[in-house]
C-alpha cells in the first residue's frame, strides 16, 4: 500500500535547514546539521558493533539530547527500533525483546541493574550502554538514502490491556502520514516549537520527534514534569504547542494562577480521554486554547482531534477524524450504527498499523474489511463527532445495563473538591458487576463518600452511581499519565484498603 519511495527524513530535513534549531534540552541547542552529523557518527559506531538493516534492536533509553541521536542513527541505517518503556521490570521486558527477537539492546548506563537480570535471561542478547555505544570506534556507515513509506520503523509494545501486550508495527509511511493529519489539522506556521515533556518511549512523544524532523520545527525537550520550567520554556523558547495529558494540563493551569500564557502559544493538544468541565473551563477563562484528542499507539498519535471552538459546545467530544484518516462505529451485529448509538470504533487511514509484529493471527482478527477494530466504545453525533465511551475491556454491566467509567468520572470529576477520579468495577452476586470509585481530592479536602454519592446522584441514573468509594493518595497511571483500571481492579481483587 506504502511502497512510494521518499529521502531519508533526517538527511534531507539536514539538507533543507541546516542551521535551524532543531532540538532544545536543558541548556544545549542542536540544529537539524548537527543532529544528522551525531546521528551519522553514531550510526557508524553502532555499524561497527553488527547493526544491521531490518533488525529488531531494543531501545531502553530516558528523555535526552542522546536517546533523540541514537533513535536517528537507527532511522539513517534502516535499523527497526523496538522501543520500551522504561518504567518495566526486568521480566516484562525480557518478554517484549523476547517476543520482538530483538537481537541487540541500547539501554541508559542508569539502568545498570535491569542489563545484567535481563542478561542473565536473555544471555544471547547483545546488551549496550550508551557509553559503550558512544565510545566504541566509528565506522564509515551504510546510509539509508531512500526509504519506503512500507518500511518498519518502530515497534511499540501496547499496554496489554487483555493478555500479554503486542508490539505494534510502526511504518515509515505511519509517521509521515500522522505528521500531515497534524499539520492540515493544526496548521504549521514558521515559528512553530512543540514542547515535549511526554515520554519519547510512547507514540505520544515519538511522533513530536517525526513532526519536527518533517516539518523543520524545533523541540523543547523535558527529561521530567516541572510545572515551573514548563511555564519558563513556553515563555523563554518562544513555544507553540504542547502535548498534555489532563492531570498535567490541570498543574499547569493551577500553577499559572493570575499569569498568562503568552500570545504566540497557540495550543494545548490535549489526549489520554475527555477533559473534565472545570478545567476547560479555567482554560476559556486563561485564553488556553485546548485541542482534545483521540488516538493510540496503532494509529501514529491522534486520528480524531476537536478544534478550541467546540470545546465546550460539544463538551466530552474527542473531535473529527483527520484530513487522511476515517472512523466508523459498528454495532454487535456488524453494521454501521446510527448517530448518537453506541458501538465499536473502528479507524482506517495511512497513519494506522498495517498489524502487530509476529501476530498474524490477532492482525487478522483486528483487521476487518481494511477497517482496524480498536476494543473502543464510543458514538458519532448527527454532525459526526465522535464520543469516546471506554475501552471495551473496562465496561461495566450491571444487571444488563451497560455502564461506561468515562461517564461517571467525568461526573465526579465535576465536584469542586475532587481532583481525579477511577471508575472500576468489583463483583457482585446479585447485579454481576456494581461501579466502584477511586478518588483522589483537590488539596487534601475532606470529602465523605456519602457527600459524593448524593452528587452523583444528581448527575447520574441510579444504577450508575458508586456502590463505594475509596480515597487515596495518587491513581495508578502510566508514563503518558493515562488511567490503568486494570490496577484499580486488581486492588479490588487484593482487597486493599485504600488510604
């Protein structure tokens, strides 16, 4: 399908803009010309130790000018990344190098202990620190001039929500047609600066790599959440756009307090589910223009993104599909649903996996008549705005009725004293499965779970509201700050008394 050929990404982006600053880390700026002169060297080096073209090769690596070079030396030799996250175990990611028959893995000279179990599990691995790489010898590298848009550039393993998590193939012609739904959807405009402060181990932060290589845009690139730098870069860097989650925009609007964001930021692209009212809200009020999305690992970043003028008119929508791309909901029975009825999303666009690596079968199963089958729940409006309900693994029935956590977190969410919220279920001998929530509240205020159930009430059909609700400290979330509801289940399961 993407057999078209195009010029190495970073070669030619060199080639064009030599002199424009491509990365911003900490104090140091990179331009596009030198991040291909270090990418070409280490490219040379990893050469030297038996990289190769098409090999699956881990990478362990944290936010930083060196992991953005090593991840470009492994594009410029056709080397295919398989990129983790690094807040694993040592058996986790044993299994995914496993499964990836990855034959070398790059990891951080800070996860010294994770190399030598993984090591000790995998002893025909061949395992090297950054350090190792970088002072090895430099050889003259084979470059990848000219790359096929069906060539595989990364692999990202999913969550693995159900069963044992599957790498997602990312091709070439994947990232380049997700930097184009982007920029017809957001424009580009010189000038532009994407902050990243999301993990580049996810499609989240990767794709903000692929985007400034393709459009010649800067990056400022953080190593970890700092609300105040955040702020200081958005003013000092001259930034544009920032990726957030909701509990990172949350921060970021109360930090600000009476301040403002300055005239040249154009937006906050908002994923990992619907934002909660308040916070859209206090983001009209502070002039932050606020792009909700909907997208995954196999769809490249975004497919579906609502533009600032509808946040609050069509409140809870994730948007419309991007320019490339095509969404449909699909009911049980196979057919296309009609507006406003729940069904399954299924996505279509050159921007989606062509399948999951060494997993004929589960791409088959996934891939119906060209459409991928997301496991989403959601529903289009008669305009076309899709609604996202859940993930079908997290819905909830209860005596034959379909409840959706999205639904009454966001509904909790709405109480002033409530400042993130986990919806779950635990079992129950006579409805199946009854709602349970999890809440964190807004500077330690003292809420009772009687307080919050009479809210819910008034917001939610009686066989939706919370059987009961368990304060606590933090909800588990992953690196891109994304709600894990199979830990709150497991938490139910244990039995754990939450504080």
């Amino acid at each position: 399908m993407q057999n078209e050929m195009m010029p190495n990404f970073l070669k030619k982006r060199a080639f064009l803009t030599p002199a424009r600053p491509a990365i911003y880390f900490q104090d140091e700026v990179v331009t596009f010309k030198q991040l291909y002169q270090r990418s070409y060297q280490v490219a040379g080096k990893l050469q030297g130790v038996g990289f190769q073209k098409d090999q699956y090769v881990g990478v362990l690596l944290k936010n930083n000018i060196d992991t953005v070079v090593i991840l470009f030396a492994l594009q410029l030799l056709g080397v295919r990344s398989v990129i983790l996250n690094n807040r694993l175990s040592p058996s986790e990611l044993s299994w995914q190098l496993n499964d990836s028959k990855a034959v070398s893995l790059i990891l951080d000279d800070s996860f010294f202990e994770t190399k030598s179990i993984i090591k000790k599990r995998i002893p025909s691995l061949k395992t090297l620190t950054k350090d190792d790489v970088f002072s090895s010898v430099t050889h003259l590298p084979n470059i990848i001039e000219e790359i096929s848009l069906s060539d595989i550039c990364t692999i990202m393993y999913t969550s693995g929500t159900t069963g044992n998590p599957k790498g997602v193939i990312q091709t070439y012609g994947n990232h380049w047609w997700s930097s184009v739904g982007s920029a017809l959807n957001l424009g580009f405009m010189e000038g532009d600066c994407w902050l990243c402060n999301v993990p580049l181990f996810h499609i989240s932060g990767y794709s903000i790599l692929m985007r400034s290589v393709i459009y010649g845009m800067p990056i400022v690139l953080h190593d970890h959440f700092d609300v105040e730098r955040i702020i200081a870069d958005i003013n000092d860097k001259r930034v544009t756009i920032m990726s957030v989650v909701g509990t990172t925009l949350t921060r970021i609007v109360e930090a600000l307090q009476e301040r403002r964001l300055p005239k040249q930021f154009r937006c906050m692209l908002l994923g990992g589910g619907p934002a909660p009212l308040p916070l859209l809200q206090a983001c009209v009020e502070k002039d932050i223009p606020v792009f909700q999305t909907y997208g995954m690992t196999e769809s490249s970043s975004q497919i579906v993104t609502l533009a600032p003028e509808y946040s609050l008119t069509r409140l809870g929508s994730a948007g419309k599909p991007l320019f490339p791309s095509q969404i449909q909901i699909v009911t049980e029975d196979g057919n296309v649903a009609l507006p406003d009825i729940p069904g399954e999303i299924v996505i279509k666009g050159p921007n989606v996996t062509p399948g999951y690596l060494f997993r004929p079968e589960v791409s088959k199963e996934k891939f119906r008549n060209g459409w991928f089958h997301t496991g989403d729940i959601g529903y289009q409006d008669e305009e076309g705005f899709l609604y996202v309900l859940d993930r079908r693994s997290d819905l909830i029935i209860s005596g034959g009725e379909n409840i959706y956590p999205a639904e009454i977190e966001a509904a909790l969410l709405s109480h002033p004293d409530v400042s993130e919220a986990g919806v779950t279920h635990a079992e129950d001998a006579e409805w199946g499965q009854i709602p349970i929530a999890f809440i964190v509240t807004r500077n330690g205020a003292n809420l009772l779970g009687e307080e919050l159930k009479r809210f819910c009430q008034q917001k939610l059909a009686k066989y939706k509201v919370p059987k009961a609700f368990y304060f606590t400290k933090e909800l588990p979330r992953n690196a891109s700050k994304k709600l894990l509801r199979r830990e709150l289940r497991e938490w139910i399961k244990e039995g754990i008394t939450i504080d």
